[in-house]
C-alpha cells in the first residue's frame, strides 16, 4: 500500500462527517491487512477491482484497453469497470473516497477524451507560437504532420457543428480558424 492511500484511508476511517466513504476506506483497509469485514458484498468488489486496476498497471505501466490485438480478456473486463466508473451518472454514486481512490491512480482521468483534445490543443500552441506558422501535412517532421492532421479534423468537425461553442472558442484561442456555431 503506498503513502498516499495509507492516507486517504486514514484520512476517511477517522472522519466520522462522510458513514459511507468510511465504509469504502475501511474495506480497502481490510483487503490490504488481509482481514474480513461482514457484510458490503459490492464495497469488497468495488475495492477488489480498483486494487485490480492498481496491479495492472504496476505490471504493465498503462491503464488497460478495451480492444487490441494483444488485449486479453481479464484486461478488456477491467477496462470497461474503469469506462463504466467515470460515465456521470455511475460518478453522481460514488461517495467521495471512491471519487479520491480513482484520482489517486496514475494516468486516470475522469474525461479522457476532453484532456486528449486540450493537450492536442496545448501542442498546436506552442508549435505555433514557436514557428510563428500553423504545422504543415508536408512538413517531414511526424509530429508536425500529426498536429495538422488533428487541426484539420477539429476545423471539419467545427463546420458540421459537431462541436461546442467552448470547443471552437478554444479552437480559435490556439490559432485554428473555425466557423462560429449558429
């Protein structure tokens, strides 16, 4: 058990304001010491999965897919519990020391999709503030060909209004000329 679940649970066990993440952290403390706790059938699952998701990545240094040429079962089923914890209405559920468990392991995020595009977005910036210049598809460069790439795809998803209106704001902040949405 590492130093910063040690006190997460420490921090919930002796916080009598939240019963249900007590019972959460009590639980994981119980699965770390190896002793039994009665009764919370779903609390004991919920800890076994998370501290699943914990070795995973331990032996395999990422978080594990659904789909892929090597995926095994056991990785794809372990892949779906993390999809299914971050859908919103399983998250409106979860009492604070589930939402904190999750946080603490690396690499989660609870909107995968939105910090990909702000990191894309983070790239594009500084390639062009760095060029002075928007990346080229026939530059030589692999990276610069992939911002393009990407910038190109947002812009055409901007016209067909598949984006937010903060999503083309953001767009434009960075330097990609997109139609505003109606």
């Amino acid at each position: 058990m590492h130093d910063a679940l040690r006190e997460l649970i420490t921090e919930f066990i002796n916080n009598g304001s939240d019963p249900r993440s007590a019972v959460f952290a009590a639980n994981e403390y119980a699965f770390h010491t190896g002793a039994y706790l009665e009764g919370g059938e779903r609390v004991r699952e919920w800890i076994r999965r998370v501290n699943d998701l914990d070795a995973f990545l331990a032996g395999h240094g990422r978080l594990p897919r659904e789909r892929g040429e090597h995926t095994s079962a056991a990785e794809a089923a372990l892949a779906g519990w993390v999809r299914y914890q971050r859908r919103a209405a399983t998250r409106a559920q979860h009492c604070v020391y589930q939402q904190r468990r999750l946080e603490l392991v690396p690499g989660f995020s609870w909107d995968p999709r939105r910090d990909a595009q702000l990191a894309h977005e983070r790239d594009y910036l500084e390639f062009f503030t760095g060029h002075g210049q928007a990346p080229s598809y026939r530059s030589a460069e692999a990276g610069e060909r992939r911002l393009a790439d990407w910038a190109a795809k947002r812009r055409m998803a901007a016209r067909r209004g598949d984006l937010s209106a903060e999503e083309v704001e953001r767009l434009r902040r960075v330097g990609i000329t997109a139609p505003r949405r109606k």
